[in-house]
C-alpha cells in the first residue's frame, strides 16, 4: 500500500499591462474555480494585479498560462512569477 501525498504547488502573480477594469479579477476568480485552484486575487495601487494560486502542478501551470493573456479586454504585458508560501480553501477577490 502506498503512501501517497499530492504535493500542492503554490506561486506568487504580479501581472502587469491594461489588467484593471478589464474584468481581470472577476474572470481569474473564475477560471480559478474551473481550474480547482485556491489563493486570491486583488488590484494593487500600481496599476498591476497580484495573484497567489494554489493547487495541482499541472493546475497552477494552466492558471498561469491563463494569467499570461488574461480576458478578452486585457492586453497583459508581462507575468513576474515567484514561489508562495499559503494553504487556501478557496479562491477569493480580496480587493
């Protein structure tokens, strides 16, 4: 009987580019939950959209896949990707 673990990756998201008032948030939050991630998003007051997103590896790879276009009415310019440290539950816009 194996005693098998599923590691959880985790990564910190600055996404930078026209990333508010796009429905950026809102649309992250969504594929988010289609992906089964947890973490959170929020606009900073630079301009940018800051994401921490966790989950299966392949999962979190989609996700920032996604992150990398964003919506329709986004014009993303770049992704800056870190590592995180987190255990969310959920996937919330916290501002």
């Amino acid at each position: 009987m194996s005693n098998q673990v599923t590691l959880k990756k985790a990564l910190h998201l600055v996404i930078y580019g026209r990333v508010q008032g796009v429905y950026f948030r809102e649309s992250m939050r969504r594929e988010a939950q289609n992906l089964g991630i947890a973490g959170w998003v929020r606009n900073r007051s630079d301009g940018t959209v800051e994401a921490a997103v966790q989950g299966d590896p392949a999962d979190v790879d989609a996700m920032v896949r996604w992150a990398q276009r964003g919506p329709e009415r986004a014009q993303v310019e770049r992704v800056e990707i870190g590592s995180h440290e987190g255990n969310y539950s959920s996937f919330e816009v916290i501002g």
